[in-house]
C-alpha cells in the first residue's frame, strides 16, 4: 500500500512539473513575441507566482516578470498575468523611446 501511494504521488508531481513547464515555455514565447512587436529587447523571464483563481476553464493564474530594454541601455520590468492559455494582461510600465 505504502509503495502504491509513492508512485501515485510521484505521478502526481511529474504531472505538475510537466505542466508548469508548459506554462512557461508558453509565456516566454508569448513574452518574446510581445517585446518583438513592440520593437523591445527581450531580457529575461522568471515565474512570479501561481494563484487559484478560476477564470474560463483555467483553475490556475500564472504571473510571469520578464525585463526588457527599449534603446539597449536602459532595463525595464514588467509582467504578463495569465489564466492557464489565456493571456489576461500584460503589466508595462511607461518607458523612454529612443
């Protein structure tokens, strides 16, 4: 019984890791793609935090921080709030165009 319970909590766990992982490599391509039609410099992205909050079939919201540059010398941080696939916002702050 004992081992029956570690093997369905170790499926449990790749399941959710497989999952999260997904989750971000769909928002960094989201994220690249948004720097890109905004002719912005992609830095860097890091998961900021998941929170229950049902939203159209998603049980989950994904926050995401990501950096970028507008002229190459100056890094900004922003965010991209997500509900499962669903883009819900991006959070950008006011930035120098050059």
């Amino acid at each position: 019984m004992g081992s029956l319970l570690a093997i369905v909590v170790g499926f449990i766990g790749i399941v959710i890791f497989s999952h999260l992982r997904k989750q971000a490599e769909l928002a960094n391509a989201l994220i690249k793609q948004y720097c890109q039609q905004q002719q912005l410099q992609w830095l860097s992205t890091a998961q900021a935090g998941i929170s229950w909050l049902p939203h159209k079939g998603s049980l989950f919201r994904y926050k995401f921080n990501f950096e970028f540059s507008s002229n190459g010398e100056n890094a900004y941080q922003a965010c991209l709030v997500m509900a499962g696939p669903t883009v819900l916002e991006f959070i950008v702050p006011p930035y120098a165009i050059d």
